[in-house]
C-alpha cells in the first residue's frame, strides 16, 4: 500500500510540474504584445504575419532606433525588429518602410498616428525627484512635453507620437544611482 502512496505522489507532481512547464513554454512561445513596432506596424497580428525577419529596416534606420528581438521577447518575436530608443529615435524618415519588402511596414503619418505614447516614471524621473532636469521638455519637438506647477514634466498624450526622443535624451539610468537596469525616467508604451 506504501508503493501505491509514493507512486501517486510522484505521479501528481510529474503532472503538476508538467502543467508548469506547457504554461511556461506558452509564454515563451507567445512572446510579449508590448514591443514597440518600426513605424507602419502597430497593428501586431498584421505585422507578425507580413515580417520576415529580413532585417533590412533595422539596417538602414540612420537613428540605430530599431534593434532585433531576442528570445527573451518570446520565440515568435525573436529576430523580429523592434525599436529601442536607448540607442536612437524615430526621426519617421520613412526609410524603414521604403525597404520592407513584405508590406509589413505601411505607410505611416506621424502626425495623426503614433507608435505608442511616453510615460514619465515617477520614481525614476530626474525632474520629480531632485528637480532642474529638462532635458525630455526641451527635446520634444511635437510640445507634448510641458512643465507642471511644481516644474516637473507631465505627457500630453493627445501630441505625443512615441517617437522615443525622450526615452533617448533622459540621463535617469546615468544620473541617477545605477541599478544595472535601462529604465529611463521616461519611456515609450504600446497603446494597444
């Protein structure tokens, strides 16, 4: 009967960790819905089903804004391209679309569409925590960057585009106490 016992024990817990691990792989597989896109592909399950990771969009941006996904982003986005404004911003020069062979990329107005749209991070922010930084204010060419009373920097989203200029110009993740991390006082978000 103590055979039986331990057998069902053992049995439970290869199914538990089983269960665990198919969980697991769907999230690996699945990837992260969050990436910000190259300008024309916001719309995710259209690009995911045009791009053939051919790599010529991140070649040619002259800002070095969009990288390739890793496995980290998930399998079915690694070597997908993505932008990261740590490296650079969108300039929307149209360069990225032009060479898209698939279509994967469309044609994309900056000023009444948007890759995503900035967000301060309070904790992070120069400005909200040691004040005189402006560097994100000054930076922003669409004015969708302003000062609130306290003289801390507050997004209008209605202006913003996600072009990332903020991300790129703030000294957060320098100025401040290095965590090892990338986080920036501001940054980019899907508006999916």
């Amino acid at each position: 009967m103590r055979m039986e016992t331990r057998r069902s024990v053992v049995k439970g817990a290869i199914g538990f960790a089983g269960v665990f691990a198919v969980g697991g792989i769907g999230v690996a597989v699945g990837g992260s819905e969050d990436l910000l896109r190259p300008p024309g592909g916001q719309d995710e399950a259209r690009f995911a089903a045009a791009c053939t990771k051919c790599n010529r969009c991140r070649s040619i941006c002259p800002e070095n804004a969009i990288v390739t996904s890793g496995i980290e982003d998930g399998f079915v986005n690694a070597r997908m391209p993505k932008l990261d404004f740590h490296s650079g911003y969108c300039t929307f020069c149209g360069k990225c679309i032009d060479v898209c062979p698939t279509g994967a990329l469309k044609p994309f107005d900056y000023l009444s569409e948007r890759i995503g749209t900035a967000v301060i991070d309070e904790d992070r922010c120069l400005a909200w925590n040691q004040r005189g930084c402006d560097r994100c204010i000054d930076a922003c060419s669409y004015e969708a960057i302003t000062k609130d009373e306290a003289g801390r920097p507050v997004i209008d989203a209605d202006k913003c585009n996600g072009c990332g200029i903020c991300t790129y110009v703030c000294p957060a993740s320098s100025f401040g106490s290095y965590s090892g991390d990338r986080k920036r006082g501001v940054s980019v978000e899907v508006d999916r």
